[in-house]
C-alpha cells in the first residue's frame, strides 16, 4: 500500500484543514446525502473571521447555518438547486440564485465561470490502489473537485463505494479529515393516494423494455409501486432512491434492453436511507457519472423508449410548466427535468411526462390554471410538453393547438375547478 504514508501525511483535523479557506474565495460542498457535516461545522466557525466567502452547491440536507442573517458578510450563498435550507435566504435576497440546466453546471467550473477555490467533498476510505469514491453523489463534484485548486476530504467508512465515473485519487486530496459518523439519510415517507392514482396513469404510458428517469418526489417513488408486472425495465436517470430496489430484486429492473450501457443502472446520485447505500456498495449493476454526462439530452435521447417522469407546481392552459418557484417565490430549481424531457422527446419510442396533484394547500387551490401566478417561472416550456398527468387522467399535449390543449388540461383538473377554468378559457378564446 505506497498510498498509506500519503495518506498519513495528509491527515488533519477538519479546523486546521479550513484555516486554508481566505476572504473573497469560493467554496464548494458535496450535496445530498454526501454533505460533508464536519467540514461545513468549521467553515461556519472559520467563516466568522473573513468577508465574503462565497458558497455554492445543489441541494444539501445540512443546516446551512452560512445563510444565517447574522453571517451575511462573511458569506454569501450561490443556490445552483434551491433547497428547505437556504429557501428563505435566496427570497430574502441573502442569498442568489442560478437558473441553469443541470448538466450545463460542470461548465461553469470548468470554464472559470463559476472558479472554485476549495471543494469540500464527502468520499469513501482509499482502495488498494488509492482511490476514493465520491459515494452517494458525482453530480456537479467531480467537476468542481478536478477545477478546485485545493481539495479538504471528509473521509468515511460509511460511504458506500459507487463504481463509473466515481472517482477521485488520494494525489488529487490536500487534507483529509477522518470521519465514522452517519452519513445523511433521506426517507420520502409513506405515498399518498392522491401520488398512487396520478403513478397509476402513468404506469400506463410506460412499455416493457423502457428506459426510465425518476425525478425526486413522492409521485416518482409512487410510480414504481406500479411497475411490478413489468418486464425488461432499465434506469437511466439522475437520481434514485430505495424504491428501485425491490424491482431489482424481482427482476422487473433488468436494463437488458437497454441501447447504451446495457445491463447497468446510470446515475449521478443517490437520495435514500442506509438500506440504499448498502445496496449500491461496490454493486457492479450500479453505475455513477458525471451529471453532464447522465443528464446530456444527447446522451439520453440514445436511449430507445426513454421514459421521464418530472413534476410541477403548476401548468397553464397552453401547457407552460411552472417547477422552480410559487409566484416569485423561487422553491427549488430547474434541476434535470428540461435535461430529461427534451432527451425523452428525441428518443425513439420516447415518453416525456410531467405529473403534479390537480391542487395544492388541501384542495384550495388548483394547479392547472388560466395562467400562471405573477413572476411565476416556466422551466418547462410548452413547446416541450408532451404529457401532463393529474389523478384525474393524461392529457398529450405534443402537437396539439392551443384550443385543444386548454380543453385537454380542463378534464383533467380537479372538478371543482373545472367550471372557473373553463369561464378564463372562454374569455381568453381558448375555447
């Protein structure tokens, strides 16, 4: 092991690895499950010595205490993927916010559009030959990781060791931080009926042999309880949680007939609990990449048959998808869905779907609507949409006029608002 006294030698303590980040220096940290906990700790501590330390990153499941009012001048927060952590800092204004393709991001860091000082990563202990793997999550780490020009690893023995593009050398490593605490954990809880019926319609839609894309949610996770008298599944997607594991195990997940990376499960990263994590330890049928690779429209439309199931917030009666913020209230992000919806569409047999309950705040509210709120975001646009579901049916929006798309989405609103939708169509000569 010629690795080991490197190893050694760059071993610390997670406070004197951060004693390296200065003022005016940009910070990335792992997301997801993979968020390194102690280094983030010190950053805060350290943080409360300098000036405007900037912090990027998709979602993290931490406490985000850099967005703290009192810690505003020494840090400021650079939202790729809004998250329940730093949701009030960005509408505050404390914190920005990017709207940006997914897969684009990498080319942020790689151009020096975006230049990472220190990238804060979350990894596996080394194997024989040296190299840790990025665990629970690739996305956007890799590239900021290969872009950073120093490097502090938390490194763990509970990180599961994901195979693919996974990878990153202990020479690439300036400071390790050892580490056996439990690694972030995220459980979808239990799905409600209204998720089971809008995962039943879309059930239908998908054919033996698909190729699917999940994206987070309680819908997505629905729709795999509806899978089980399918055949010859595969996975092509950018995230994955525990769900997919029973139809592994029943062999309803084969990826056998897939068109590119045939028998292997790709994706960029993982949202699950510890019985995930084992799963996808050292599992040869498990595959991650980087999120410009998985989430290239390109590379996805190579899969024949490509199915991607995405939610809203809202959508409008031309089919404008609204997904990243309520008004101008930002929520979340773009995140993958364009990537995927836009690859769907340019694969052969492909099925592009966007699914989201008929209303919000206990039924008060319907989210298909005459137009969309004041400020409100289309991420989806409607020249994009193909299917929209509701638990009241499947609208197929590709190709239709606006006339038709409008009469389309009205019967699949909830019934109680079904006569007001109609009344705005009228008047606005939808119908």
């Amino acid at each position: 092991m010629r690795w080991l006294e490197l190893y050694k030698s760059k071993l610390t303590t997670a406070e004197e690895a951060i004693k390296i980040i200065e003022s005016n220096q940009t910070v990335h940290i792992h997301p997801g499950c993979c968020e390194p906990e102690i280094l983030v700790k010190a950053l805060i501590e350290r943080g409360r010595k300098l000036e405007n330390v900037k912090i990027v990153h998709l979602l993290t499941l931490g406490t985000a205490d850099y967005v703290k009012p009192e810690l505003q001048k020494n840090f400021k927060h650079i939202s790729l993927f809004t998250g329940a952590n730093t949701r009030e800092a960005v509408n505050s204004g404390r914190a920005d916010y990017v709207p940006i393709f997914l897969y684009e991001i990498p080319q942020l860091f790689y151009s020096g559009a975006i230049p990472i000082d220190i990238s804060l990563i979350h990894v596996s202990p080394p194997d024989e030959h040296g190299f840790c793997s990025y665990g629970t999550g690739v996305d956007i780490t890799k590239a900021a990781t290969d872009s950073a020009k120093k490097v502090i690893a938390q490194i763990n023995p509970n990180m599961p060791r994901t195979l693919g593009d996974s990878f990153i050398n202990l020479n690439k490593i300036d400071y390790i931080v050892e580490t056996d605490d439990p690694i972030h954990e995220i459980n979808f809880g239990k799905v409600n009926e209204t998720s089971m019926k809008i995962a039943e319609y879309i059930s239908s839609l998908i054919d033996d042999g698909s190729t699917l894309q999940m994206g987070i949610g309680e819908i997505p996770d629905a729709v795999l309880l509806f899978l089980k008298n399918k055949k010859d599944l595969g996975i092509h997607t950018e995230m994955f949680s525990d769900g997919i594991i029973e139809l592994v195990e029943t062999g309803v997940i084969t990826n056998e007939k897939k068109t590119i990376h045939r028998g292997k499960i790709v994706a960029s990263f993982l949202l699950g609990t510890r019985k995930l994590f084992d799963f996808v330890d050292n599992n040869p049928l498990i595959e991650l990449h980087p999120i410009d690779y998985t989430n290239d429209p390109f590379v996805i439309s190579q899969n024949e048959k490509m199915v991607a199931i995405n939610s809203a917030l809202e959508v409008d009666l031309t089919g404008q998808v609204c997904s990243d913020s309520i008004g101008t209230h930002i929520y979340s992000g773009f995140g993958g869905q364009v990537d995927f919806i836009r690859g769907a569409a340019r694969s052969k047999g492909g099925k592009p779907i966007i699914a989201l309950p008929s209303t919000a705040k206990n039924g008060t509210i319907s989210r298909i609507v005459s137009t969309l709120k004041v400020g409100a975001g289309v991420v989806t646009t409607r020249a994009d949409v193909h299917y929209i579901v509701t638990e009241y049916g499947i609208a197929h929006l590709h190709g239709k006029g606006i006339k038709e798309r409008a009469k389309s989405l009205i019967n699949i609103a909830h019934p109680n608002f079904r006569e007001e939708l109609e009344k705005s169509a009228y008047e606005r000569k939808l119908l």
